[in-house]
C-alpha cells in the first residue's frame, strides 16, 4: 500500500496459485471501502485508488478474497503526519 497527501493506492502482485476473485479496500477507523470484484491470475497486478479529504490518518490496505477472507497490510501513515 502506498500513501499519499489526499489518496491511497493498494497494490496486489499475485506470484502463483490459481485465479482468485478479489477486491482491493482500505480501512480508516471503523470506515472501509472496497473497489470492484475483479479475477487476478497468476502474475498480475491489480491496483485501486482512492482519492481522500482527510490526511494525518492510520490506513490499513485490505484484499478481499472470495472464499477465503480478507487479509491485511501493516498501518501506514500519511506522508508528513
């Protein structure tokens, strides 16, 4: 996960295994939001952005993985907090 003043940007690579049916998201407190249900194969890369309002905020980066649940990347913090 990347961070940026006024946006985030979740990245997944996916290095092997079959395809999976995900969404990219991203949590803020309690508040989540997630991009659209999307197949990633074996040596894709999926990316969503989200514009902000709101710097100076812990954000976890999220994949949602149909099936099999959703998994987490550490906290970052805004650039400058």
């Amino acid at each position: 996960m990347n961070s940026r003043p006024q946006s985030i940007d979740v990245f997944y690579t996916k290095k092997g295994g079959s395809n999976i049916k995900a969404q990219l998201g991203y949590r803020m407190g309690s508040s989540s939001s997630y991009d659209r249900l999307e197949t990633i194969s074996d040596g894709d890369r999926a990316t969503s952005t989200w514009k902000m309002s709101w710097p100076c905020k812990k954000a976890v980066g999220l994949l949602k993985v149909r099936g099999q649940g959703t998994f987490e990347t550490p906290a970052a913090v805004f650039p400058g907090c």
